[in-house]
C-alpha cells in the first residue's frame, strides 16, 4: 500500500498588498499564508464562501478554482484588477487570514451560527461602499468608476474595486466576526458601541496588514523610513491603504492626545478613531522600547543613528521588531473579547478586557505592550466606570465572589466540552484532517450543543443573584465556548466561556433600542466562576442595582442625545418615533455617514 | 412710546420676516428677513401672492425700499420669493448672507460647491431609479430644496437697485462677540452667532461623501453602467461552469434580496443633505432700543450646541424679548433647554410653520407643550392668534400675515 503524502498546513495565495486604488506600483504584491481547507470553485470553503454575483449587472463572474494544479503551483493567480476570479482569490485570502488570527487567538476554532458559512460578494454592487450585511449573513464589497478627483494612476471611468483592499477586507470580516461574538454591539446602546464596532474592525486591519514582514520591509527600503518617529510609522500605515470607515482615523494617533476629544465625540468613527490611535500609540511605544538594544547595538552603544540611509540589516531587524510587536498586539486585542461584557460594551470596558485576557496569560508582561496600553488610553481619557485606579490590578475585571456555584454543578458538563474541544483539535489537526468529516461534525456538535445549553441555563436560573441577572426575567443562554490557550511561560489556560443574556420592554426613550443586559462568565476547568462581568439590569441583586441605574440612565440620555443630532426622524410620522434608533443598526448607515 | 413692528407671513413651510423701524427719514426702516415657501407645502396663500405682498409692503413714497436684506441660508424654503418676478426695481441697502456664500472664499466655496453636487447628482439619480411616481415626486420634491436656486441666489448677489453691498458673515476678521452697527439703521445692534467656522461645526455643513450610497448619481452619469468584466466572465445562473456550484441556499429569490438592499437609503442621503445646507444658516441676534431679538434661521443641533457653550452668547441670551422657531418647529431646532433656560416670561415667540401631509411631525407637539406651558405670547403663521399678535387674512380666509408691535 503507498504511502499517503501529508496534506499541507499551509496554501499560500498572492495578493495586493496595497489597495490598487492607490496606484502604488512598486510593492505590489505579497503572499498571504492561509490554514490549508479543500477548496471547491468560488472559492468555496467550510467558513467562507465567496460569490461573485453582480447584483448591479444581474450576472455571475467565473469562479476561480483554486485547486486546480496550475494555480496550486503558483501560489493562485498574479494580482490583476482584469481576472475577476484574482479578485476572488484576494477576498478569499485575506478573509481566511482574519478568522486564522482570531483562531489562533480565541484558542478555538471559530464558526458562524449554525455553522453557516458567510457569503463574500466582490462584486455586490455599482457604489464606493462596502458592508457586512448581517441579514443576509454576507459582506458585500462594491465598485465605481474613477473620477478626476481620485484613483491615482486610474483612468477616469476606470472600475475601482473595494475587494482588493487589504484593510477593506479585513475591516468588513472583523464585522462579520464580532457580529457572531456579540450580536447587540451594533445596537447603539452607549455612546460606545458603534464605535468600538468599527475601531476594533480598524485595528484588526491595521495590525494584520503590519504583520506582513516582507512588505514592511519593502516599505522602509523604500520610504527610507527608519519607523522611529511616531508620524512616518503612521503614514506608513495609511499608504498601506488604510482608508476604511471615515479615511483617517489615524490622523489622531498623530495628534496631541486630549481627553476632552473623547468627551465631545458622539460620532462613531470620529470616536473609534481614537480607540484606535490609543492601541497604535500602546504598540508603537512597545516597539520604540524593543528597538532600544539594536540602536545601540547599531551605533557602538550611542543609540544616535547617523544621517542617511539606515543599513539593511538593521532595517530588517526593524521590520521584523514592528511586524512581532504588531502581531502581539493584534492578538491581544482579540483575546481580550472573550472577556466582554455581552453587551453594552465601552471603550473602559475593552481596556479591562485586554488587561485581563493579557494578564491571564501572561501574568509578567514582559514586553510591556499592557503597560502602555494602559497609558495610551489614559492620556486619551479612557477610564473604565469603578476603578480605583489604572493600575493594572485595579483594571483587572473583579474575580468572582468565592463559589457562587457549587462546582460540581456542571463540572461535568465542562468536562465533556473540553473533551469535545481536544476532538476538535485533533481533527482539525494536520495529521488527520482528510479523514474529518466537516458536514458529520457540525451535526454531531449541533446535536451535542443542544443539550448543554439547559444544563448551563438552569444553572445561570439558580445563580442567578451572584451572576447579577434579573431573577424574573428569561435567561438566554448566547455562547457557551471552551478555550483552550498556552501562556507565553509554557503553561496550558484552560477556561469555559458562558455568555447569558436578558432584555427589558423595548421604550420610545430608547427610540425602540431595548435595554438589554447579561454578564460574561469565565470559569476554570472546574466549573468556578473566575470573573463575572456584568452588565445588570434594574431588578438584579443589591450589588448590582447601582450599576444597573447608571446603565439604564447612559441609555436614556444617549438615546436623546441622538436625538438631538440626527435629523432623519424629525421627518418621519409618529410610530417612527418609537423606532427612530433601529435605523442606525445597520452597517450601511455606519459606513454612510448617516451620523 | 415708539415701537416698531415685526410682520411674520405665512409662508407654510417657509419663512419670511419684515421688520419695520420708525426713523427720522421720513420713511420707515426696513429689514427683510428671507422669502421663500417650500415646495411640498401647499397649504395657505400661494407664494407669488405672498411675494407680491412683500413688495407692496416694501413700497412707500420713496419707492420700493428694503435697507436690510437678510438671507439665512440657501433653501428653497427660505429663498424661492426671490426667484419671482418683481425684484428688479427695488432699491436695497444691504445684503447679508451666511460666510459659506462667499463668492471668493475657498472653503465657502468648497462646501456650496459640494453641497450643490451632490443635490443635483441625487436629483438626477432619482430620476433614473423607477420609483413610485407619487414616491419620486416627493423625493424629487424633497432634493428640490438643496438644489442651487440658482435664480434666486443670481439675484441675491447680483441683483437690486442700488448696487447694495454684499456681507458675508461673520466675516473672517471679525472680533467674535462684537455687533454689526448697520450704517442703515442707526442704534440697532446686530451680534452674528452662526454660522461658525469652527471645524467641528464646519464639518456638519459638508454632505456625506455621496459615494457611501448607491444614489451616488453614477447611474446618471451616463455610459457608465458596464459591468466591471466584459462577457467572456458572464454567466447566468444556467450558463455556470460545469465545474462550479452555486451554493445551495443562494437561490433566484436571494439574488433580489441582495440587490434590494441598495434600494433603501435613498431617503437617508437627501435628509443628510437638508441638515449639511441647514447647518450653513445665519443666525442673528438683534438688539433694538429695549428689544433683543433671535432670528436662527433652520440653525440644528451642531450650531446650538456650540452658541450654548459660548459664556458671551449665553449671557446676551438671557435678555431675549423675542424668539423666531427654527425650522419651522421641527424636533431639534430648538433645544429643550433654550426654551426652559433663556425664554424670559412675556417673550414673544414666532412660529413660521405650515403643515405638510407627510411631515407629521412638524411642528413637533412637544415643542408647542413647552411653549405654552411658559409665559410666553406664541404666534404660529398659519392660525390666526391671540393679543398682541394680529393678523391679516386674505381672500380666501386664509391668515397672510401676522403683526407684533414692540416697544423701542
């Protein structure tokens, strides 16, 4: 009997590495390393599927397959806005990359509900926009002519396409991806939500397109940068195509950091702009201090480079210091959403989570990404409510009252998760996954799930006053995710990841918004709670009943406050009134500006 | 005791204002606040009657005189009068317009620009879309307001007996928080409050970039709508690739849905665009003998929140005698706490309104509520009122306009 060959780990695939629509030539290309998964043509794998259906045009684009052998010699095909079908291999590539990382990251592999792959439309529609459409459980991706004022080196007239950005791509997945972790972070709920929405699907795009060494490289080569001024390592990243949402939501990592900024700001990409100008300034400062030792190293010990161009060695080094720290913090930012709240999230709330989703890991720190994080956010005026203090441990989410639950209340029902978990890792695992069966498993998981879920529901009824729920309303078991990571120091994080959710009546106040609340549940092996993050609704337990009326108060007036602003429904009739704010929940409006 | 008298017509959903001053000329004084009638409202006296009433009222032994000629901003509800007949002979003092009509100024002139591009793109873009006939009339109706007005605003600024100097305010150098002492009228005081140049309110005046929406006006732009990829890439859902699937669950019937998704914000952008012209509106601050009057145009949300900051402006508020509704009384023209703060008791309050079947919710009750719940005199121009306002029907019966005498 032969033996059989290995399949691979990896398919790599090219892509453009800036948006063409810059009309930069040099640095065209890069490859982009994605898990191996068999492909059918479109492509169409087991999470993503890619579509190309015009809705414009009414007609389909040939599918590329990428399975055939001339294309898998290749690397897939060479970038060319004149193929449709590198267009699909574009939007297949780098929305594989962004659910890889947050594979890795998560500790888990991560699927849409009911395991239904999400359709990527490059070609959706004649428009300068593109958007994850949650309904449709799609992203669709437009193009447009070029005009005079625009488009670099393109023709007037010539099709500019949104699905050969890098960012564009990574910014609408990440979408996608935080719409399946927490499904009521696009209901603007605080003056948070949409933007923390939109600044996370900016710094995904921004940090993962920065983990691309080679280009990093190519870009300081070229642009004799030696990334050790704040502004020329942000321009960097805006030619990297970085033009997603508003255009320029790193203009403020340049500014001067004011907290008063924040304060004023209502409107979500002006105000996710700064969340992500605090994550660029916590990475940037990790890596200045990274840099330090080769400076010296470089410079016999004066740290002082001489003028002119830096040697290439050193610039390697660089790139590869900058692509590391990106990549940390990239993975940081995505840890820390296991420890959200499931809903009403803010931006306090997001620095809690990266600090202790970090600090779970990687109790010491060594790189100091967390430290300054902390201060990024600080000198931009982002506190989280109750804290004594941003010293790291006060910023770390409260543990959990002792054993609000008797542990072997579902320590059982965790062990078998965790059994299930391992199976899943050795099925995906290289090694045997020709033998897998993805449509057998997603039945055997579905069907196991179900029965977890009213175990863990009757517990969440019978904690209900420590995990602060509202005993009297229903209890919605949202997530239940086992995960599974290994410390920087070598040691195995094993945790269970329970998210419970509850709502009050829908009120005009609200302008049709409900008042949702919930909590995020991280417990042990052994079925002890670790943190209880809560967001309480009126009617919870004693300790929560503060926390609950500041909650339900933020939303009356951020709700009136929009009111204010928005102008859409001082046209409308009165039953529109009740509803006014459900508008605002789609992506499409968000990326439109409508506030 | 002199007085002089403040005439509110009613225009519907429109505004126009006459204020008339005693003088020592042997003429009244007169300031002419926009003319203009929106053109879904189609209740009340008909624009051309109201604008021929302006005239005459402008008319004395002198001739036709206006000394002061305000335009708040660029609306069709606020300017329409002006592209009639019968301007031509009248002799104007001065005119006064937001900074963003500036003819020469290159950010006034960006944001007209932009603003008029993407009015007459969304126009155009309507047209071509199949709408509802009724539908595309409202919307067409709707757009309407934001396009260039072009024969009115020619007259604004070119146009008049008596070559009248043309301001754009605040100007660039002005000492913010000084008044304007108009050679024309000699004692009254004019502070301008908006519109600011601030970036932050700036920013509301400039449209969404149209390209966010599929009424981007590519479709009008002709010759353009080729599919990206010639037809060797094309295949119908029978024409597919042997090799090649379609996925199950995206059938004939969610092909529609995908492309209906783009159907919907057509709405979206023009109520965009009536806030970016609103937010450009002038608002005025007048000081007369005892009397201190605010006129803010359709001033919305981002101009208000900056005038309430603004410790100069909120102490001269405190003395309001006299308040104009913006925006014909819509939700957030008026912030609640302008009405509960700085509405002095026995200030009166006049509402330039008209009801429009598909605009329910102007003028908001709320607004009215709050009102009449204070101590104030409210006039709205299309009911006849109480003391001390008068008015005056015409033929049909319907009010024309409404009289306030105040003291100097």
């Amino acid at each position: 009997m032969p033996i059989p060959y290995s399949p691979p780990t990896h398919r790599r695939l090219k892509v453009y590495a800036f948006d063409p629509m810059l009309g930069r030539t040099p640095l065209y290309r890069m490859l982009c390393e994605v898990p191996y998964e068999p492909l059918r043509p479109g492509p169409r794998g087991e999470r993503i599927e890619v579509v190309d259906y015009d809705s414009s045009a009414q007609t389909y684009y040939t599918p590329v397959h990428l399975e055939d052998p001339y294309l898998l010699m290749r690397d897939g095909l060479d970038p060319t806005e004149a193929d449709p079908r590198f267009h699909q291999q574009m939007v297949y590539a780098i929305a594989s990359k962004v659910l890889a990382n947050f594979d890795s990251a998560l500790g888990r592999r991560l699927y849409f509900r009911g395991r239904k792959p999400l359709k990527l439309f490059p070609h959706a529609f004649r428009g300068a926009n593109a958007f994850f459409h949650p309904r449709r459980h799609a992203i669709l991706f437009g193009y447009f002519p070029a005009d005079e004022s625009r488009g670099g080196q393109n023709l007037p007239g010539q099709p500019v396409f949104t699905c050969l950005s890098h960012d564009i791509i990574a910014h609408e997945m990440t979408h996608a991806i935080t719409h399946r972790l927490r499904p009521f972070f696009f209901e603007p709920t605080n003056v948070d939500v949409l933007a923390f929405h939109e600044a996370f699907s900016d710094i995904i795009a921004i940090f993962q397109h920065f983990s691309f060494k080679e280009i990093l490289l190519q870009a300081i080569q070229e642009t004799q940068s030696d990334l050790r001024a704040n502004d020329e390592i942000v321009k960097l990243a805006q030619q990297f195509g970085y033009a997603t949402g508003g255009g320029d939501a790193l203009r403020t990592a340049v500014d001067k950091p004011d907290a008063r900024h924040l304060e004023k700001e209502l409107r979500p990409h002006a105000r996710g702009s700064i969340l992500v100008a605090a994550v660029f300034d916590g990475f940037f400062k990790t890596y200045l201090s990274q840099i330090q030792d080769l400076l010296r190293i470089s410079t016999g010990g004066t740290g002082l480079l001489p003028q002119g161009s830096i040697h290439p060695d050193l610039a390697a080094r660089l790139a590869r210091e900058a692509c590391a720290v990106a990549d940390a913090t990239l993975r940081m930012c995505i840890r820390a959403f296991d420890y959200l709240p499931p809903v009403d999230v803010t931006f306090g709330d997001f620095l809690r989570a990266l600090v202790t989703a970090d600090f779970e890991l990687n109790p010491r720190g060594e790189l100091g990404l967390r430290r300054n994080l902390i201060e990024a956010f600080r000198i931009r005026g982002i506190y989280p409510e109750n804290v004594r203090s941003l010293a790291e441990d006060s910023l770390l989410w409260e543990r959990a009252a002792p054993a609000p639950s008797t542990p072997e209340d579902i320590s059982e029902l965790l062990a078998e998760i965790q059994q299930e978990m391992i199976l899943e890792a050795a099925a995906t695992s290289r090694n045997s996954s020709l033998d897998w069966n993805p449509a057998a498993g997603a039945d055997d998981d579905a069907e196991s799930r179900k029965n977890r879920y009213p175990a863990i529901h009757a517990w969440a009824r019978r904690h209900a006053a420590a995990l602060g729920l509202h005993p009297g309303l229903a209890v919605q078991v949202a997530g239940l995710h086992p995960s599974f990571r290994v410390g920087i120091d070598g040691q195995l994080l094993v945790e269970v990841i329970v998210q419970l959710l509850q709502r009050a009546e829908a009120s005009a106040a609200t302008g049709g918004i409900p008042l949702r609340g919930g909590a995020t549940v991280v417990l042990n092996g052994f079925g002890q709670p670790r943190y209880v993050i809560a967001k309480p609704l009126p009617g919870a337990a004693a300790p929560f009943a503060p926390a609950a009326a500041m909650r339900q108060a933020r939303q009356t007036d951020y709700a009136a406050a929009l009111t204010a602003r928005d102008t859409f429904h001082i046209w409308q009739d009165e039953e529109f009134q009740k509803i006014r704010l459900r508008r605002l929940m789609g992506f499409a409006a968000l990326h439109g500006g409508a506030l | 005791m002199s007085t002089f008298n403040i005439r509110m017509y009613n225009m519907g959903f429109g505004d126009c204002f006459l204020l008339t001053l005693p003088s020592t000329l042997g003429r009244p004084l007169r300031v002419l606040i926009d003319c203009g009638k929106h053109k879904l409202s189609t209740k009340g006296p008909k624009l051309a009657a109201l604008t021929a009433q302006v005239q005459a009222d402008v008319t004395g032994a002198g001739g036709q005189i206006i000394d002061l000629l305000i335009v708040t901003h660029r609306h069709e509800d606020h300017v329409s009068g002006f592209a009639l007949p019968g301007w031509d002979n009248v002799q104007v003092g001065e005119v006064w317009m937001p900074w963003t009509e500036h003819p020469t100024d290159p950010q006034a002139r960006r944001i007209c620009e932009k603003q008029s591009t993407s009015a007459s793109k969304a126009v155009k873009a309507l047209a071509a879309l199949a709408l509802d006939p009724a539908e595309a009339d409202y919307l067409l109706g709707y757009a309407g307001n934001n396009l260039t007005n072009a024969k009115a605003m020619n007259l604004l600024h070119g146009g008049f007996q008596g070559s009248p100097e043309r301001r754009f305010l605040p100007e660039a150098n002005a000492a913010e928080g000084d008044p304007l002492r108009p050679a024309a009228l000699p004692g009254v005081e004019v502070y301008v409050l908006g519109p600011s140049r601030n970036p932050d309110v700036v920013r509301d005046m400039e449209p969404p970039s149209n390209e966010a929406y599929h009424l981007s006006g590519d479709v009008a732009a002709g010759g353009t709508s080729e599919p990206p990829f010639g037809p060797e890439w094309r295949h119908t859902r029978e024409t597919y690739p042997a090799n090649a699937s379609i996925p199950e669950d995206f059938t004939a019937e969610t092909e529609k849905h995908i492309g209906e998704i783009f159907d919907e914000p057509a709405l979206e952008l023009l109520v965009a665009l009536e806030k970016a012209v609103n937010g450009t509106s002038l608002i005025l601050l007048f000081h007369i003998g005892k009397q201190w009057l605010l006129f803010p145009g359709d001033a919305q949300w981002g101009s208000w929140s900056e005038i309430l900051a603004n410790p100069r402006w909120q102490t001269l508020l405190k003395r309001l005698t006299f308040y104009k509704v913006g925006h014909h009384g819509s939700h957030n023209a008026t912030p609640v706490s302008f009405v509960a703060e700085y509405l002095n008791d026995d200030a009166r309050v006049m509402i330039p309104t008209g009801e429009v079947k598909k605009w329910p919710m102007i003028p908001r009750q709320s607004l009215l509520d709050d009102l009449a719940a204070k101590k104030l005199h409210v006039a709205r121009s299309d009911e006849p009122p109480a003391q001390p306002f008068r008015a005056t029907l015409d033929s049909y019966g319907d009010v024309l306009f409404i009289d306030t005498e105040l003291d100097l």
